[in-house]
C-alpha cells in the first residue's frame, strides 16, 4: 500500500460512536478501532449494530417504525467501585443503576474523523428511543424504536385517566354533585368541559370539587349514577389535523417538540387537508390509536425521517409532476429490481360514515352515525372483472356539518387506489440515493411497462415506502397511480375550494346544538380562515330543507353584515335542495290567516347556482262561511314552507273534513263543510311565494337583498319576491 494511500486512510476515517442517555445522564460508546478520537470521551466498547428502517403505511396510520439494535463488549468500569473496592462490569452496573432505561435515548452517530480528531460536524446523528436491554459477562445488547415509538397506547393515553369518583348517589335529573377525594378538582379537572358519568356525557363549570353540570350532552341519556361511580374527564378537539396531533403528542405522549417537524405539519395541511376536525374523546385511548384514526379520517401518512430525526406527515394527493427518471441503465443497480402486484390495496368503493350521535358508543358501530358518503369507481369494478373492493372508515373526527372532508377523504382514497399498484424493489448507488422515505420518484426498467396499450416502457412514478442503508441503498416503493376525478368529488383537490355542505332538515343553519347560525358561523365551523383567493361555497344538497319556524325570521342569512367582503369572488350558494320561509297557518272561522315567512336575507354579494327550489312561506288560506243560516263553516288552509304549517281548526259543526297544514312546497286544503242545503270550502293555503286563497295570509319574500347583489349562475325556481 502506497504512502499516499496510507496518508489518506488516516486523514478520513469512517467512524460511530452511540450516545445512551437516560435520566439526564449521557454515556458515549464508540467503536473499538484504535485510539479513541481527540475530543471525544467515549468508552470503546461498541462491537456492531442491526437497523430496520421505518415504512410508512400509505393506507392510513403510522407504518412500521424504524429500529436499531447495538451489540457492545463488557468493559471494567474504574469510575465506580462495588463493596470492595474493585471495578465493576460497565453494563452489569450500568443496569443497576438505570432501572428505568425504557424511554430513554439512544443516538447513533455516523460519521468520519479526519486526522484522528472528533468533530460533530462530520456526523449524521440519529435518535432512537429505548426499547429492552439485555446483557452477559461478555457484553450487552440495546433495541431502540424511532420516537414515534413514544405514542403508543401501552405508553400514552389521551385523555389521561381521572380519578375523581362521585361522592354520593345522583339523580338522573340532579344538575350538581362533588367528587373525592378531596382537592381532585383543582388538580385534574378545568373549570369547565365535559365528563362521562357511566355511558352519560355532561357539560361542567366547576369550583373546587363542586361541579353544576348540564346533564345528557351529545345525544346520551340522563341516567341516576352512584357513589364512587368514575367521573371521567373527557377530551375535545376542534382543529386543524396539524395542531391536533401536536397536541397529543406533546402533551400525553411526550414527544420532543424539537422532534415534529410542525413547520413542514402546518404548510402539509394548509395545503391539502384544510379544515377543522372535531371529536369528543370520552375515555382514554391510545395516543397511537387516535394518529391513525386521524389518519384515515384526513388522508394521510406519517413516519419518522431518520435523516432529521423528525416525525414527517405527508397526505394522500395527486402525485407531482416528476422531471428526474431512474432508469435500469443509468442508476439501479443491476439484478435487484422485483415487483410484486398489490391486489389488497385496491379500492373501488369508498364508505365513509360521519357524525357520530353518541361518543359513548363503540366506533365500529354503524348506527351510530348520522351520514354517510359513499364514492364508487366503476372504471375499477369493469377493469378487474366486476369485483368490488371496498374500504369503509368510521370517523369519530368528522362532524355532522363537515361533509367537505367526508368527500375529500373518499375522493382521496378512491383516486390513490382505485389501480392494483404494483410494489417495486430495487437498490441504488449512493450517489444517486437522494431521494427518502415517503418521497416521489420515477422508475424506468425494462419491468416496469404501462398498463394499457402501447404497454410500453415508461417512468412510473412510485413512491417510497422505506429505504434501507448498506453497501447500497434498498428501496422499497408502491406504485403512485391517482385516477380521474369524478362529479361528486367536488373540487377537492383545489387547495383554494372551502365547500360547507347543509344536508337534512334543519331550523335555519344550525350547530350541533341546535343553536341558530349565519352562513359565516356555518363556515367557521369547518374553516379555519378566510382569505380573498377562496372559493366559499355553500351547498344545500338534494336532502336539505332548510327552514325558518318563525315568520319574523330568515331561512338563511349569509352574515351578521358583509363579513364575506374580503374575498375577491362572491360566496356561491349552490342550492341543489329547498330553502324555504315558514308557512302562514290557516285562518279559524273567524279569525285571521298567517303571512308567510321570508327565506333568505343577505349581508354580503353572493353569487346563486339554483338547481332547487327558494321560495317563501305561502300564506295560510282565509275561512269561509256560508250563504245562509245552516252553519256550514268552514276554516283556511296552512301554507306551503317549512314545518307544515296547520290549518285552522274551529269550523262549524257540519265540517266533513278538517283543514290540511301545508307541505315543504304546497298549501294545504281548506275544510269543507256541508249541511241540508248548502256547504263551504275554506281557502287553500298558499303554495310557496303565493298569498293564501280568498285573500288569505300573504307570501314570504324569497329574497331580501337589503342592498346586496345577486350574480345568477342557474336561477331556477325562485317563488316569491326578490328585492
């Protein structure tokens, strides 16, 4: 070996050293390859180490985490002295002394010296969290798992369990009781949220451990609860993806917020998984449980990047157009590309069902969820032979009002994996292994053909799945197919498209609570913020009836007073359904019919797509008396609008049938009456935007503008005034 050769095997040495830290206290063990470098004070035990690389779970949840194993030689440690007065083992006292090893640190440093010298700057440094040790007179052994490793529900729980039990019997229609032992209110319980009392959820403001409550919250019942009964603390979100998971993390799993990449978390779902997600969790779950539900709920994957010792979230989306190919010639590496179809991971029939009554109920059961959307594939059925594969999710984290994400979740899915994808393997050199785990490629081999005429060779693009380090770098990819959007996908991969979807009947726009809303609360429910390049949409679907029970109020007001204004196109309401005023109730013999009530009144410009109905209440039919003294009365008809309006109901005592309550859209009949020689008819009810019959009660208006604009996309049926 020549002397230059020599000079420069010195001068670069590939090296390793591992750092154990547990309980604030670091122990440095480097290889055993000479002297140990200048400026680090290692201990030179460290024989070998095995790693498994992470690999994320494109279909939802956290994948398998990465891991490392390093063996180490037995060491006489002159640092401490046994009872009498000689060393002692290195790892048969270190043991001793750190009882607690398990969620400790091991870090892998890998690196070179240069010169003989130590400096971190030449070091790739990789963390991983304290599994098991083991060890014998010849040396010992420590497993370590990736930080996510630190979420899982044999470790961390959200919400954390409470300890506070009923200190006497209540009743199901008590509104207080106390919990012991004493001083567990301050310590584990907020002045006010929610508790779950047996299969009940109450709401709470607290003062020391007395507590007022509101008792059968989120559709539970009111139940009678005995002493020493748990009182049990529950947990609510309503946030964005990013800042729910860092809160679990960081607070009941204790993840390192230095180890989340939250920027790369925030610009991820700002992008592409924009809204809020809500839940109230009513027991405690495992943390790791509750990641892969969001996951699923908001399509996702998540791994712990190894490189950056940072947890990673990517979603579920189009992939990018990708300029750079690895070919067959150029960069893998002879011999080492396999493909192996996936057929498990094909979906062509995507069920998601959402809004969830009752929080106390298991989530696998199907009745306990208010709707459902459902997005079917044909092209995938027909393509391989009419079999249907389906994939259903059950989401506690989607709200009854939330149907946006329910859609973009089934929309997702069903593009990403309506393709059998084909999973590639395949090594590259070094110098091309720039590409890592979760991240887009393309491949080009003589393996890789397209699946449809010419079948050709081409760049399919895949995405990683793990990347394994040796003499060469082992990737493993799944094909990245992302098919057609179809009509009821909605947009949902425009990162600027905000759809608030209103489906049943409903009083006004309405919360969970049944409390009144603007269109503009109706949004800040789903929507974190509003900025000028959004398309807000608002969409009354083809169920959606959405009324007004009073006749001095509005079906819908788009806000308390141009609060839309910042956006640089109108918000667009999508009527597919009906918005309709109250109906007038018909008039009693001698009495007076009801005016209808109005249907919508804008605060802000809108732009209109009506391909339903708006249209206000019809106003109630007038009676009718006969012309002579036998008593045939008879009084008027409910008009057509929300909550059938009644009919009146005095009429004389000949009547042969009652007057009818108007429908969502029709008035009702009026009464008839009849004796010996004569009979009336009471008036018909108004149907929508229409007065009442023999000069009954009058129309509500369709649409108020109060100075606002209507910019007409579909008009369709608009029944009554507009003005």
């Amino acid at each position: 070996m020549s002397f230059e050769t020599e000079r420069k095997k010195y001068a670069r040495q590939p090296f390793k050293y591992y750092e154990v830290e547990v309980n604030s206290v670091t122990y440095k063990i480097c290889e055993n390859v000479g002297p140990v470098p200048a400026g680090l004070d290692a201990m030179p035990l460290a024989k070998s180490a095995s790693k498994r690389p992470p690999r994320v779970a494109l279909e939802g949840g956290i994948g398998v985490r990465g891991t490392i194993s390093v063996q180490f030689n037995e060491g006489l440690d002159y640092r401490y002295f046994g009872t009498v007065n000689e060393p002692v083992r290195f790892w048969t006292h270190w043991r001793a002394r750190n009882i607690g090893y398990q969620g400790g640190r091991i870090s892998e440093f890998s690196g070179y010296i240069v010169n003989g010298a130590y400096d971190v700057a030449n070091f790739e440094r990789r963390d991983y969290i304290i599994e098991s040790f083991s060890h014998n007179a010849s040396g010992a052994s420590i497993t370590g798992k990736d930080t996510l490793k630190m979420i899982s529900g044999d470790r961390a729980k959200a919400p954390r369990k409470s300890s506070g039990i009923l200190q006497a019997d209540i009743l199901a229609a008590d509104t207080s009781f106390t919990l012991l032992p004493t001083g567990v209110g301050d310590l584990e319980y907020p002045d006010d949220g929610f508790i779950r009392l047996g299969d009940e959820v109450v709401s709470f403001t607290r003062s020391a451990d007395a507590f007022t409550v509101v008792r059968a919250q989120y559709n539970t019942l009111a139940e009678d609860h005995g002493i020493n009964d748990l009182a049990q603390l529950c947990l609510y979100y309503s946030d964005n993806v990013s800042d729910i998971l860092y809160n679990l993390y960081t607070v009941y799993a204790d993840v390192p917020a230095a180890q989340i990449n939250k920027p790369q978390w925030d610009d991820e779902v700002t992008l592409n998984l924009p809204g809020l997600y809500e839940a109230l969790i009513t027991e405690p779950v495992g943390v790791d449980a509750l990641a892969k539900e969001l996951c699923e709920s908001a399509p996702h994957f998540q791994y712990y990047d190894e490189r950056i010792n940072k947890i990673v979230l990517t979603a579920i989306k189009a992939p990018p157009d990708l300029s750079q190919c690895y070919t067959a010639e150029a960069n893998i590496l002879e011999a080492s590309t396999v493909i192996k179809d996936e057929p498990e991971m094909r979906i062509s029939t995507v069920i998601v069902r959402f809004g969830q009554r009752d929080p106390t109920k298991k989530l696998d059961d199907a009745s306990n969820y208010k709707q459902g959307q459902v997005r079917v594939t044909p092209l995938s059925i027909a393509k391989y032979g009419g079999v249907e594969k389906y994939k259903v999710i059950n989401s506690r984290w989607i709200s009854n009002g939330n149907r946006a994400a329910a859609i973009r979740l089934a929309a997702r899915l069903g593009r990403r994996f309506e393709e059998m994808p084909r999973a590639i393997s395949f090594n590259l050199d070094p110098r091309d292994a720039d590409v890592w785990t979760g991240q887009p490629l393309s491949i080009n081999s003589d393996l890789t053909l397209r699946n449809e005429a010419p079948f050709d060779r081409f760049c399919m693009p895949v995405q990683v799945l793990s990347v394994g380090e040796a003499q060469d770098y082992q990737y493993q990819a799944l094909e990245y197919t992302y098919g057609a959007e179809l009509p009821e996908d909605e947009d949902s991969d425009d990162p600027n498209y905000r759809p608030v979807y209103i489906s049943g009947q409903t009083i006004r726009i309405e919360d969970g609570a049944g409390n009144p809303q603007t269109l503009r609360e109706a949004y800040d429910a789903v929507w974190p913020d509003l900025l000028a390049a959004y398309n807000v949409v608002f969409i009354f679907d083809l169920s959606a009836v959405a009324g007004s029970d009073d006749i001095n109020e509005y079906a819908v007001i788009t806000s308390a007073g141009d609060e839309f204004s910042i956006l640089t196109d109108p918000i667009l309401l999508d009527v597919r359904g009906l918005i309709v005023g109250k109906g007038g109730f018909g008039a009693n013999v001698g009495g007076s019919a009801g005016a209808g009530g109005p249907a919508v009144s804008l605060a802000d410009n809108i732009r209109l797509s009506n391909t339903g109905t708006i249209g206000g209440g019809g106003g109630g039919g007038n009676f009718q008396v006969s012309v002579d003294a036998n008593n045939a009365n008879a009084a008027g008809g409910g008009g057509a609008g929300f909550q059938n309006s009644a009919g009146g109901t005095r009429s004389g005592p000949n009547t042969f049938s009652e007057a009818e309550g108007g429908s969502n859209t029709s008035g009702g009949d009026g009464a008839f009456a009849t004796s010996s020689s004569t009979q009336a008819t009471g008036g018909r009810g108004g149907n929508l935007g229409s007065q009442g019959q023999y000069g009954g009660g009058l129309a509500g208006a369709a649409i108020a503008l109060n100075g606002y604009t209507v910019t007409y996309i579909n008009t369709g049926s608009i029944l009554g005034s507009v003005s």
